[in-house]
C-alpha cells in the first residue's frame, strides 16, 4: 500500500505537459507539488464526475494526455465512465484509481464494498487497452515513466493508505494555487494554457 506522497511524486517528477485533474484526497497534495496552469481541482460540485469532465478534455485535446487522479469513491459512482472511454477510443487518456477505501474529506466515511471491488478486472472486462495496478511504492514508481507513454485508454489502481484531509474550499488561503481562485477563474486560466499550448508554470 503507498502513501499519497508515494503515489503523487514520481508522477510529479515525470510529468510534462499533460492535463492533471484531480478530486477529493489527492486535490491539495497535488497542488503542492505541481503548479502548473494545466492542473485542474474536479472538487466542487458533481461528486463523483470526475473521471467524465478528465475523459471530456482528453477528447477535446486528442494531441495532450489527460491524467486523471479519480477517487476509489467517485469512480464507484460512475462506473459507466470505464464503457464510455474504450467506446470513444480514447488513446490520450491515463485513468488513475486511488483506493484508499474511505471517502476521506467528508469524514471517512468507508466505500461500499471497499476492499471486494476489483477495478483492474472491470477494466479489462470492458476493453482498457492497458491496465495497472499497484500496492507496492517501488514497482508504481518504475512504472510511471512508460505508463506516461502509453496508447490508451490506460486504467491504474493503487492501493493507497487513508490520509487526514478535510472540506475542500476555494480560498486565498490555501496553499495550492489551483484552489485560490473560483471555479470559473481557473477554468479561464487552464483553458489559456491548453490554448498556448503551454505548461503554465511548474
């Protein structure tokens, strides 16, 4: 099982000009180890919707990679998701599962069934072109540089340990630039980058 740290860095490390969208546990980690205009905090409204809007911009940007770091929680509410990316075929999206088992920012609350689910099966079972899945730091880690790489749809789940994050806001004072500005505010900003086609900063 990895921390977040563990799951978050060697993506950090390695990422180049591709979308980061993020939701629930990952949202403030990310945004401090990244700040780049094409990061996107998926954490307002919609629970659940996550992998929909990642999916939505990959195939908007056929020639960028979406990554998009999902919720073991969110991505049981939208299963059909997983059908929707093999349909559209798309090549350019990275679909990461982060288990933890709990709906972490709203109180801990256990995802049903947690620890039963096999989401690497159901993604095989409807067509993912590549499918990951990791429990151990190391093997995640080597991976993420071909897994970076890959003609998709590629699916990931990793196994992660629970952390200790709370409600998520859009305020000055938080310290991932992505969430000190409104929805609509970083929404202008991303869509800048994707149009300059550029990183942002990083």
């Amino acid at each position: 099982m990895l921390t977040v740290a563990q799951l978050l860095e060697p993506l950090s490390r390695h990422r180049t000009d591709e979308v980061v969208v993020t939701t629930m546990s990952v949202v403030r980690p990310w945004g401090l180890l990244s700040d780049s205009d094409l990061d996107f905090a998926s954490a307002d409204s919609a629970m659940g919707h996550t992998a929909d809007l990642a999916l939505g911009i990959a195939l908007a940007q056929p020639s960028r990679r979406v990554v998009c770091l999902n919720g073991d929680g969110s991505m049981l509410m939208c299963l059909g998701t997983l059908a929707t990316a093999v349909e559209v075929g798309a090549t350019n999206y990275i679909l990461v599962v982060c288990d933890n088992g709990v709906y972490e920012i709203t109180g801990h609350q256990p995802v049903t069934a947690s620890g039963q689910i096999d989401y690497s099966a159901m993604a095989e079972a409807v067509g993912f072109r590549t499918v990951y899945h990791f429990d151990d730091a190391r093997a995640w880690a080597e991976a993420v540089p071909a897994l970076l790489q890959e003609s998709g749809p590629t699916f990931v789940h990793v196994r992660t340990e629970p952390g200790d994050q709370g409600p998520i806001g859009r305020r000055p004072e938080e310290e991932a630039r992505y969430l000190q500005h409104s929805l609509a505010e970083w929404s202008g900003i991303m869509r800048d980058a994707l149009v300059a086609g550029s990183s942002g900063r990083t």
